[in-house]
C-alpha cells in the first residue's frame, strides 16, 4: 500500500502554499482509501474460494473495516466480550501510509515554510485520518460488533500523531534540528537502540518458524480440520501472516523471562508450561504439546543478551572520537540496554490484548515484566559490549 502511494506524482511551484491543505486532506484520505480497498478485495478474492458462496461483498467490506480499526488500537464488543488485537504487520502499513501522508502535506510547501505551517499541514492529515477513521467506526458497528468508543478515539489518536509528526518532522528538517541540538551522544544511542531492536526481532522471528516448523504436521491438520475449502485455508495463512509481529513480541517475553499467555489457561515460560483451550488458529500449532519446557524456549533466552551485545557494539562504533572513552561508551550502552528493555514493553503491550472476556481475557506477553527483565540483561551486555569496543578503537 504504501510504496503505491509513493509513487504518486508530486512537486513544489509558487502556489504551494495554498493549496497544502487540499493536499494534506487528500494524501490522508489515500491512506484509508487504499487500505480499505485492498483489505476489501484480499477478502472478497478469498471468499471466491469458499465453495459455499462465503460472505457477501457488503459483509467482506464490514470485516475490511473492523480489521483496519483493530489495527489502529479500536476496540470492537463482541457478545463474548471486548476484542482488543491488534495485526501488527497491519499496523505497521497504517503507520507507514501516515509517516508517507504527513511527508506528502510538507512536500507541498514551500522550501523556508516555517514550524507553525508545517504544524497545520500536519494537523489536517491527522484530523482528517481520524474523522475518517471514527466515521468508519460509525458505518461497521452493530448489534453483533459494538465499538469501544473510549479506546478507539484515544488509541488511533496517538499511532496518528506520531506516525505524522515522524514524517512531516524528517521532510521539513525538524527533526534532524531536533537531534543537532541534542547531546552528541543521542544519535549513537539511537543507532544502538535501534538496531539491537532489530536484531532481537529477527530473532524471535527465527524462534517463531522454528517452533511452527517443528509441528508441521498440527499445522496442516489444524487448518484442514476448520473447512471451507480453499478459502478457510488461504485466510487462515493471511491472519497468521498479519499476526506473525504479535508472535514474535510474544517470544520477547519468553527470551526475557515472564513469559507469554494465550488465555487465562495457558502459559509458556522458561520456567513451565501450563497448556488450556486456545483459538483454533494454525499459528498456535507452535505452542508446545506438552507440559515440558521445549528445548527452543531455552536457547531463546539469549535473545536479550545478543540485542544489547549488537547495540552496544553499534553506538560504541557511532561515538564520536572526543565524545569520551570506554567509561562513557559503557554508560551508554547501558542506557541503550534500558531503552531496549522500554522498547520490547511498548511491543508487548501493543502486541497483546484480550479475545473476550472469558478466558482468553489476556493474550501476549506481560509488559512491564518484559521491558524490566529485557532492560536488565540487555543493559550488562551492551555496557560490557560498548565499553570493550571503545577501548579497543582507541587502541
């Protein structure tokens, strides 16, 4: 969706100005279009599959809808209880179309445009995101799937004002103003917290495929046991691909510790596992068949130690030559640490949520205990790795 919009034909002239509002408007509204129309026609192609005719085109487009809203934090009543999930790899394209959006209505204005215009070219894509987003609310809710109108105005308010400002920020060179005026040392911090995230992610990744890998053969035989033909399978894949990101938070808290649940009656930790009824979804065929400690649970434990060790490393390389030697980069580092713990907590917390209000009330990995235990043992090893690297960069 995003790299669609991209190309989008756009350039300055004298009258830029006047017409940023338009634009901004239009570059938000793209963004709901496109999503919704894509979204809408994955599933109507899906249903073509159903041999029983599946869901109407109106029904397809009602489900279009609730998916986008979960996607952006929305929070549906279902009879069985509140449904609060977000798909994060959905997620991830809402955000990457509003940081493209928020570029967009900058783009548009002229090259010396000021805080306060870049402010409001930024205000009207927001504005207009959301009072698309909260009409659509409007339009998909029912008797059958109410909307939590407290979560769904506070949740997508916030994932809109930070993708926006992102983007209109890096397009207008604010916040790279932002950064030059900051200590030197925030940049190199950033680099190291950034990219331990991504190792730590790629990882759990790695932790997630092996796991479904491993049981195969429950994979398969969950997804031909739901029916539909074709259809129940080619959407079963799409939700597991779309909640792939929330397994791999899941799998932070198990590298870091605490541990995941899937309902008040399954747990799995380093520490054991307590196995109950789960959603008949394919993907948790990787969730272990027994009350034994799998044997991959274990060596993901040093998914926090090798994210500090890659950020330490990666800010310790950034210093700059008079920022300091291996007692600075070591403090940093452990900064860094904290603040990959911070990140993997804010992953947990908005990879999880609650299926109802029974007893899969509680999805995902715990939050706070997540970010506390990864911040702790990413914190050592990326002091130990910073100041190591320092010490022998200076020789």
């Amino acid at each position: 969706m995003a790299s669609l919009l991209a190309r989008l034909p756009l350039r300055r002239d004298a009258g830029a100005a006047v017409r940023s509002a338009p634009v901004a408007v239009g570059a938000a509204a793209a963004v709901t279009v496109a999503g919704l129309v894509g979204l809408g026609l994955a599933l109507v192609v899906v249903q073509t599959l159903d041999p029983g005719g599946g869901m109407s085109v109106g029904a397809s487009g009602r489900l279009a809808g609730q998916l986008w809203l979960l996607a952006q934090g929305a929070e549906l009543r279902l009879p069985s209880g509140p449904l609060v999930l977000a798909p994060l790899l959905l997620t991830l394209l809402v955000a990457r179309g509003l940081v493209w959006a928020g570029r967009v209505a900058v783009r548009v204005l002229d090259d010396d445009a000021g805080g306060g215009r870049v402010l409001r070219a930024a205000g009207a894509v927001v504005a207009t995101h959301l009072a698309l987003t909260w009409l659509l609310a409007l339009a998909v809710g029912d008797e059958a799937a109410g909307i939590g109108w407290l979560r769904t105005v506070l949740v997508p308010s916030g994932l809109a004002l930070l993708a926006v400002a992102w983007g209109a920020g890096r397009e207008s060179g604010l916040v790279d103003t932002a950064l030059d005026r900051l200590p030197e040392v925030v940049r190199p911090v950033s680099l190291g917290v950034l990219a331990g995230l991504l190792a730590a992610l790629a990882l759990a990744f790695v932790v997630v495929a092996v796991a479904v890998a491993s049981d195969a053969a429950g994979y398969a035989a969950l997804s031909g046991s739901l029916g539909g033909a074709g259809a129940g399978a080619v959407g079963l894949l799409g939700l597991g691909v779309l909640l792939l990101p929330n397994a791999a938070a899941a799998v932070l808290g198990l590298a870091a510790g605490p541990g995941f649940s899937v309902g008040s009656g399954t747990l799995v930790s380093v520490h054991g596992v307590t196995l109950g009824s789960v959603p008949a979804l394919p993907l948790l065929a990787g969730l272990p068949d027994t009350q034994a400690v799998p044997l991959v649970a274990f060596v993901s434990q040093a998914v926090p130690a090798v994210a500090g060790l890659v950020a330490g490393t990666t800010l310790a390389r950034r210093l700059a030559p008079g920022s300091g030697g291996s007692v600075v980069a070591g403090l940093a580092g452990l900064l860094a640490g904290s603040l990959l713990g911070l990140a993997a907590g804010v992953l947990a917390w908005t990879a999880g949520g609650s299926l109802g209000d029974g007893a899969l009330a509680q999805v995902g990995a715990p939050p706070v205990a997540t970010g506390i235990a990864f911040a702790a043992q990413a914190g050592i090893a990326a002091a130990l790795a910073a100041a190591v690297t320092r010490w022998r960069a200076r020789g």
